[in-house]
C-alpha cells in the first residue's frame, strides 16, 4: 500500500499563495504518477496535475495552467503543488494521489485531503 498525507493547506486571500505537500510513504517504489485532485463544494472532484516518475513529466487542467505547478523531491517521497495567484474558485479540498503499478490507468491510492480556502 502506499500512504499519502497532505499539508499545508488553509486560509488565503484572493491573488494569494499557498504551496501544498504531500508525503507518500510505503511501496514507494511501485509508483509511476502522483498527482494532485480538488473537490469544490458541490461539484465533483477535479484533475488538477500529475506528474511522472519517470522523467518528472507534467500535465496540468486548463483551470489551473500558469497559476499551478506541481514538482517532486524523489529523495523525500514528497510532491508539491505550488499555487499562486489564487482565485475565490480555487476553494476547495485538495487531495494527492498516486498511481502505481496495477492501478492501470487510475490514482488508486489517496490521502485524506486538506482544505483551501481562498477570500477576497
């Protein structure tokens, strides 16, 4: 199994900064993607980034391109999202997740998620 713990999440104003980690431990090794999801209240929960363990590649949702950047300390089990420019839509609850071998292609594994919230 592989165990995720966020952090660094809470309260920040509009245009504001927060960067969020997340602590994976466990079967470490059998991970190829970690990535980060949201959930707003009332809506779904959201593809915010992901990004390889294979040549650190990154992908990132329409919504959050250019504000977001999604980076990983190998040596630390730790990925980070670095969110800037922060808007009243990004509140929510966000969450880390991995992808490991046999998950296919689905983040089969996910921590307890932290909470954002943005105000003007």
């Amino acid at each position: 199994q592989v165990q995720l713990v966020e952090s660094g999440g809470g309260l920040v104003q509009t245009g504001g900064s927060l960067r969020l980690s997340c602590a994976a431990s466990g079967s470490i090794g059998s991970i190829v993607t970690m990535g980060w999801y949201r959930q707003a209240p009332g809506k779904q929960r959201e593809f915010l980034a992901l990004i390889t363990t294979s040549g650190g590649i990154t992908s990132y949702a329409e919504s959050v391109k250019g504000r977001f950047t999604i980076s990983r300390d190998n040596d630390k089990n730790t990925v980070y999202l670095q969110m800037n420019s922060l808007k009243s839509e990004d509140t929510g609850v966000y969450y880390c997740a991995a992808r490991k071998v046999g998950d296919g292609g689905l983040f089969g594994s996910w921590g307890q998620g932290t909470q954002v919230t943005v105000s003007s």
